[in-house]
C-alpha cells in the first residue's frame, strides 16, 4: 500500500517542482538525464515532482547537487533534520557525495562542468 503523502511532502515536491521548471530550462535538461544523474528512473522524478513518490532526504541533497541548489530550496527544514551546524553540514554533504559509486560522482562531475560551462557561455553572451 503507498504511504500517504504529508503536507510537508506536498510542500517539498512544489518546491522541487518549481525549481525543476526554472532549471530544466536553463541547463536544457530533461527528466531523462535528470533521472540518469540521479540514479533512478524517468519515471521516479515524474512521481516526485507530482508528489506521488516522497523525496528523501538524501534525494533531496542529490537532486540540489546536480541542481547547483542548496538542499533548503527544496526542502527549507532540511539542515535541522541534522543536529549539526552549517559548516558540519557542508562537510557532511561532501563525505555524502564520496560515499557514491565513482560512475555516480562522475556524471555529478560531469553534469556540473557542463552547466558551468553553459553558465559561461550565458554570462558571455549578456556581456556583449
């Protein structure tokens, strides 16, 4: 039986939802590649993002990873889900990300030059 979706899941994938539809578009990338850097199916963000499938919390530091986000645009509780500070949760989130497969952190890394070059190239563009 599917667990019932909360208010504070409703809120958490209106937010993904809502920074998926700004960042979509300016990576120019689709649920597809989205759901391949993730690790999970097309099928798995569509749920999310409609609020049919809860995000954890380690998807939601996944999901602001490969976003260029911080995890509290999605989910504004989630560094008090920790008892840590800011500086012990960035140190957290970085021993999180070593704890993925190579091929995991490699597409991370690769997604995140590619946006950073395509940021570039923007940034480029409106200077002239």
């Amino acid at each position: 039986m599917p667990k019932t979706s909360t208010e504070n899941d409703k809120r958490i994938a209106a937010r993904f939802s809502r920074l998926w539809a700004k960042k979509r578009i300016e990576m120019s990338m689709t649920q597809e590649q989205l759901a391949g850097v993730l690790g999970i199916s097309q099928s798995a963000v569509s749920q999310m993002l409609s609020c049919n499938m809860p995000i954890s919390t380690e998807m939601v530091m996944k999901i602001a990873v490969v976003l260029g986000e911080s995890p509290t645009t999605i989910d504004s509780a989630y560094f008090k889900r920790f008892d840590m500070n800011r500086s012990e949760m960035i140190g957290f989130l970085a021993l999180e990300l070593m704890k993925l497969k190579p091929s995991e952190r490699n597409k991370i890394l690769h997604e995140t030059r590619k946006m950073s070059n395509q940021d570039n190239k923007r940034q480029n563009t409106n200077a002239t």
